[in-house]
C-alpha cells in the first residue's frame, strides 16, 4: 500500500440521489472527509425512463436535501434562485415537480461538489491496513484505489425480470427501464404489449396510447387485480416517515415479510393523475369511432413467450378463470419492477458480511451492514426488508443520511425529533412528548 495514498473517512459507491444528497450535506463538515464515486460520466436518473410529462410521486420538499436541513445551499428552491426561476415555479403553483426538472437540479447539485467523482466504476473492495495498523477498506476503481475507514453503498436497485422471460430479452423484448432506449424500434413495430400494473407500465402505456391513438393495436395486461391507485391520503403518506420505519424495524423478520407482501399499494401502484390521464385519453379517442383496438385487462399472467413468424406469441392465462389465452406483438414491454442486489465489487469482503436466510443484508437500525469489520458499511435503499417500504423514497432520503452522517461523526450535527407523524404505528417507539414518554415507561413499570 502506497503510505502516501489519502484516508477518507467515508466512501460512497453510486451517485444516485441519496447518495448525492449525503455529499450535499457533508459539504462543509470539516470533520468528515468524504468522496463519491461514480461509473457514469454524468448525473442521469433513469435515462430510459424520462418520459416528457411525468413528475415525482413526492413533493419537491423530497430533494437531497431539505428535510434535513432547509439552510442548505443545495436545497430545490436555491437551485430554482440561482437559475433564475424562482417566480416561475411560484407562479406554476405545482408540488409536484417534473422528473426533467429533478433530474437538472441533481445534475446542478453534483456539479458543484468536488467530492462526486464521476467515470470511476468501483471494480472491487480489499481489507488492508494502515501504516497504524488501522483496518482500512482499499476500493479498486477502473482508474485509480482509493483508501477509506468506511463505506456506503447507493448503487440502487436493477430491472427485474422472471426467470423465464430473460432468455428472450433484446431489441423487441425489453424492461420499461429501457423504454426510452428502444424508440426506434417501437417506430416500426404495429402490435405492442405491456406487462405489470405499476407506475412505470401506466406511463409507458399513457405515452404509447398518446403517440399511437386508440385505434392502435396496443394492449396492457397485468397478473394484479385491477389497475389500482397507489395510496396517497395524508394519513397513508405517514407510513413513509421515520416514525413508522422505526416501528417495522422491531418486528421480527418472519412479521417484517409478511407485512410487506400485504403493503404493495403503498409503492407499486399507479398515482391517481397518471390512471385519469389514461382513462380521459381512451374516452376522447372513443368519440365517434367504433374502431378502437386498444385492450387493457387485468387477472392475467404472461406465462411465456415464443417468437414465430416474425412475431413473439405471448400465451397468458387468466388468473380467477384459469383459461388460457394468446397475443401476437412486436414489441414486448415488461414492468415488472426492480430488485435489489448484492454487488460483485464486495466478493472479496462478502465472507466479512453477514446475511439473513434469503441472502439478504442484516442490516442495523442505523444502516449499517452486519459485519465482523472494524470499517462501518452502510447501505442507501438495500433495506426494504428491514426498515420498510419508505426505504426507496426519496422523502426520507435525508433522515437516512442524518442518522448515517451522525453515526460517522459520533455526535448529532443534524438534529433529530422523536415524533413526526399525527398518528402512532404501535405501542412502543417514539412518543410525542415528554408526558407521554413518563406516561409509557410507568405503565410498562
């Protein structure tokens, strides 16, 4: 090991958005050298995804940076005064903010933080050893080696798709992440499918049914139920708080599991505006034509795919009535969502790690991996089965990165509250104030 090689006190691996708001926040904080790295050249948040027209299923007050601290330079609303747009953005009078514009202020953000290293894919992580003897963690990039006392993963999840569906995966046969990617393709193809009922399949259906009309040969078919809304109520939108995460992490896993399966429309729904945008396309492309083509049915299940005569056959079954079904189509699109990975640059530490039965991260309350190392691991939404489903939102994105940041700096440098939601998950965890706290410990005495 090089002697002369400079000690981070933190790397983060992945500059997706929440590890680009933890380098936000740790602008400045001089007892806490950190570096960020990335493989890409740029900031770019799902590329293939970036349909003209959609927003952020969350308020802009979910940017990198503001719920955690709104003195920040790096909030939403100092990126709209430096460009110049502030009272355009009053005037547009909208919470919700477009994905282009998110992307642009993440992008502006990562510009000005010297600690963001783009064009540097981490390759693999060794243990070594300080001149001190300190056990250090030497991260091997495409470029260079990089030497830290901690580590944080934010690489996010992947496109998942089922075991029986990949071998077919290619020009005509693709995950809506790539929608944007295959363009041309879909400029020649007439018959076209989709698969899954998220948000990711309704936006992809809603721009193909815009550009194609309702006389297209377009269909959309889900194994779900219906076509449902995501839950957004005021009350349901606390389930995405610190609050409830606290309370899910003390459950047994056996009950976290569990739970998770019966809370699908918390995240994988469709938001209301997307399902009334698609549902007035079809009605107004139904006045005066009786030529509509465009089919959506749900309780379906896409069982397999075979390519004949220069078309991909999709045998489905329906799920209630157990019958069977085909579809002809050109183009195949599957939303059938994302999963988390266990990534290849830590095999040669992956003995030093601990995992749950499934081969997932035991990961602690302060989202640190299990491990038997002197170095801390954190993981940035590598932890829905632990903390739950607020783990991929970017709204507690900054509560993550203060309880990460302060664990790091071994003191509180951004506060934290006890209570942030009106409502209370269980019978133990935060209390509102003072009187109920003496009020739970002297009833459980």
């Amino acid at each position: 090991m090089n002697t002369q090689t400079p000690i981070y006190d933190v790397i983060g691996i992945g500059l997706g958005p929440f590890n680009l708001g933890l380098a936000a926040m740790l602008d400045g904080i001089e007892e806490i050298d950190g570096l960020f790295l990335e493989k890409e050249e740029e900031f770019n948040w799902h590329p293939g995804m970036m349909i003209e027209g959609t927003t952020l299923q969350v308020p802009f007050f979910a940017d990198l940076v503001s719920l955690a601290d709104v003195k920040s330079p790096y909030t939403f609303l100092n990126y709209l005064q430096e460009k110049g747009r502030l009272y355009h953005f009053y005037f547009l009078e909208k919470f919700h903010i477009s994905r282009k514009e998110y992307n642009d202020y993440c992008r502006w953000v990562s510009e000005q933080l010297p600690s963001c290293l783009f064009n540097n894919e981490v390759t693999s992580i060794h243990k070594t050893e300080g001149k001190d003897g300190e056990e250090l963690l030497e991260v091997r990039t495409s470029h260079q080696t990089f030497l830290s006392r901690n580590l944080i993963i934010g690489i996010g999840t992947q496109p998942y798709v089922p075991q029986h569906l990949r071998k077919h995966l290619g020009k005509n046969v693709f995950h809506t992440g790539d929608y944007l990617n295959n363009t041309s393709a879909l400029e020649e193809a007439d018959a076209v499918t989709v698969i899954g009922s998220g948000q990711s399949s309704a936006e992809v259906f809603l721009d193909l049914l815009q550009k194609r009309g309702t006389d297209a040969d377009l269909h959309w078919y889900t194994r779900s139920k219906g076509f449902f809304p995501m839950e957004y109520s005021k009350l349901g939108l606390e389930y995405f708080s610190p609050d409830y995460t606290h309370f899910f992490y003390q459950l047994s896993q056996e009950k976290k599991d569990k739970l998770l399966k019966q809370q699908d429309l918390l995240y994988k729904g469709i938001s209301t505006d997307t399902i009334a945008d698609i549902y007035d396309t079809l009605y107004e492309g139904s006045v005066g034509d009786d030529k509509m083509n465009v089919r959506l049915q749900a309780m379906s299940e896409l069982e397999s795919l075979e390519y004949k005569a220069g078309q991909w056959q999709a045998e489905f079954r329906q799920v209630i009535t157990k019958e069977p079904f085909f579809r002809d189509s050109d183009i195949i699109i599957l939303g059938t969502g994302y999963q988390q990975r266990i990534p290849e640059f830590l095999g040669p530490i992956s003995s030093n790690i601990d995992y749950d039965e499934q081969g997932r991260f035991k990961v602690k309350e302060n989202y640190q991996l299990s491990t038997n190392m002197e170095a801390d691991v954190y993981v940035q939404n590598g932890e829905m089965h632990t903390h739950g489903v607020g783990a991929p939102d970017l709204g507690l994105g900054a509560y993550r990165n203060t309880i990460i940041i302060n664990n790091l700096a071994g003191r509180e440098i951004f506060p934290i509250r006890d209570k942030h939601v009106f409502q209370t998950f269980g019978t133990k965890g935060f209390h509102s104030n003072e009187k109920e706290r003496n009020y739970a410990v002297n009833t459980r005495a």
